[in-house]
C-alpha cells in the first residue's frame, strides 16, 4: 500500500503532465529576452501589443508566470518588422 505522501505526489504529477509536455517548447519572458536580444519589458510589451502570443501559469490569484512558445519567438523576429 502507497503511502499518502506518495499518493499526494503521483497527483502532482499527474495533474502537471500536460504543462510538462509541452515545457521545453516555452520560454519565461527572461528566456525570451535573452534569445530576442531585448529587454524583458519588451517582450511584455510585445505581448500586450499581441505581436507575441503567451499563456499564463497557473496561480491562485491568477498572475501566474508568462510562458512563450519558442517557435511563435522565433517567427516574429523572422518576420523583421520589429
């Protein structure tokens, strides 16, 4: 028999699988700045001008951290017109 700290454990994992799928696909606004050569307020400003698309984390007051899809990164500054 599992104990309950093994159980609690198994449905963290479980329950963060789809996110963990798709992690290494994603930046944090940090990342994002790095690979763009930017400052990390111009990847936000980038999102609110819905130039770049990112999703929220999870969080209990819903503020959670951005995440940027690498390929969505990459194909704005193909496109140049920044």
């Amino acid at each position: 028999m599992a104990s309950t700290s093994d159980k609690s454990s198994r449905r963290r994992a479980a329950s963060s699988a789809p996110y963990l799928a798709t992690q290494e696909a994603r930046l944090s606004v940090a990342q994002a700045a790095a690979r763009a050569g930017v400052s990390k307020r111009t990847i936000k400003r980038w999102i609110e001008a819905e130039l770049l698309s990112a999703i929220r984390l999870p969080s209990p007051a819903g503020r959670g951290h951005l995440r940027i899809r690498l390929g969505d990164l990459e194909a704005l500054l193909a496109r140049g017109t920044l």
